[in-house]
C-alpha cells in the first residue's frame, strides 16, 4: 500500500482513538478520558507500506511476540483461543514456508505474552501472571523465572536492556541479567498519552510498538517517549485472506539486522509480511 492521505488529519484521528476507550488484549473495556483536540497540527509523518514478500504463517498462532535473528524467526504464542487455556508457546519457524521447527508449549494456565532475544537466551512475558521466563535459545530448556508487578505485553531489548510494555502509555527499561526497572518512559504524541502498547521491536535505535486494536505501528524515540512516526498497516491482510477465516488484530514486529528487512503479522493471521516503508510525500 502507499500514495498521499491527509497526514494531519490522520494523525488527528489517530491520536484521538488511541487515547480514548479501547480494549485490552483478551477483550476488556478500558475507558480513558474524552479527547480534546490538539490545538496546534500534528507534524508526526505518518509512513504508509509496500508488501515485498508474503510468507505462509500458522493461521492457530495466536501471535505475541516476534524476533528475528541469525536467520531465524523466534514467535510467541497465546492461548489458542485467544482467551485463556492451553496453547501458549515459544517456537521456532522457517520464514519461507512457515513450518514450526521447534516448539515449547509453557503451562496451560499461563497466557504467554511477548519475546524477545539476549544473548543465548530467549525471554518470554506472560499477561498477568507477573511471571516472565527464560530458555536457553538453542534448545527451549527452561532456565529461569522473574517477576515484575504490573502486566506484561511486549517486549524487546537494544542490546544493553530489555523494553517492555503493559498496555498502558508506559515503557519499562530492565536489566537483562537482573530483570530489574532502571527506567520508564511514558510514550506521547502531540502531548498526549499513547496508549494500549503492545508488540514491540528495536529497529535503529527506535522503538516500533504495535498499538493494540489498531492498524498503527508507532516509532518511539526512547530517550523521550515521543512519537517520532506512524506507520499505517491498513488492508495488509487482503479480503481474501481474511475470507471465511478466523483473523484477529495486527500483531507482530521482527526485524532482521543484517539484511534490514521488516516483517509484520497478526494473530491468526495466515501470512507474514516482509514490507518496505513508504514515506510521506513532501
């Protein structure tokens, strides 16, 4: 997808609906304060798409998290049903042809949540069970277990600190080792909260949060909080693709290093995006 829209009008749009009532990840009303519109334009640019690849993906994976690195994609999965029960996962796929070569099912009470990658570990949210989890990234053997008082949602690391979401405006920066707070920052736009983040991913020195119920990926800068982009993921998922299917919200961020390519999904969703960004017209 790309060409022109009313960038400001959009973001006015965007920033109004984040920050009013949405619901949370399993589905529960979240009432927020009225919106007020800004009284001075939003010069956030906002960045449409171009599909370069689509992959097959596993149209059962509930899809939390997202990472891809040394030429593997790391998912994590919630329940099946998207609610509660068993199916949550950490899981290793072949980009290309979407096959599940590795898979760790955790225990059927937990709801697993985002993922990410440090060093030879694989670390792993859960949704309110204030319980995180980390493997040996080769084989999935569990290792260790932390905690952490609010939520969790998404999750991702600069590779000094893990960053983590809990569906508030709030993220949380932590000791990779000690999984100790060392900072928060509160994510705004145009001066206001935003809200509902969720999948998470580092991408050259920003932070690319997913914005639950939403087509909308919201580049952060970190130090700040501030929006510094938007990325418009409407109609990805095609007609077609959503056609007699069970298809839930825009979900999932990875992005590949060394080859600088961008890959996006959603839960149940059955393809996997490769996309090139598209900036704004001047």
């Amino acid at each position: 997808m790309s060409g022109t829209i009313d960038h400001i009008g959009f973001a006015l749009l965007l920033v109004s609906s984040i920050a009013c009532s949405a619901k949370s990840d399993n589905g529960a009303e979240s009432v927020g304060p009225a919106p007020q519109a800004p009284t001075v334009p939003i010069e956030i640019p906002i960045y449409s798409y171009q599909i370069v690849n689509a992959y097959p993906h596993d149209p059962e994976a509930f899809t939390q998290g997202l990472v891809f690195i040394d030429s593997v994609l790391y998912e994590g999965t919630g329940p099946i049903n998207g609610r509660s029960g068993p199916g949550s996962s950490i899981r290793k796929v072949d980009l290309t042809t979407g096959e599940v070569l590795q898979l760790h099912l955790v225990e059927a009470e937990i709801f697993g949540e985002g993922i990410t990658v440090f060093l030879n570990r694989l670390i792993q949210l859960t949704w309110k069970s204030g319980t995180g989890f980390t493997y040996n990234l080769e084989s999935f053997e569990p290792l260790s277990t932390f905690n952490y008082a609010t939520e969790g949602w998404g999750l991702t690391c600069d590779g000094q600190r893990l960053i983590m979401s809990d569906g508030t405006a709030t993220l949380y920066f932590r000791d990779p080792f000690t999984f100790e707070e060392t900072r928060r920052v509160t994510v705004t736009a145009a001066g206001r909260d935003i809200r509902k983040l969720n999948e998470l991913e580092w991408v050259e020195g920003e932070v690319y949060a997913n914005i639950w119920g939403t087509h909308t990926i919201a580049r952060i800068d970190p130090a700040t909080g501030r929006v510094v982009g938007w990325i418009d993921g409407t109609g990805m998922l095609s007609d077609e693709d959503r056609d007699g299917r069970r298809v839930d919200v825009f979900n999932g961020i990875a992005y590949d290093t060394q080859t600088k390519r961008l890959f996006v999904t959603g839960k149940w969703w059955p393809k996997l995006y490769e996309i090139k960004l598209v900036p704004p017209s001047p």
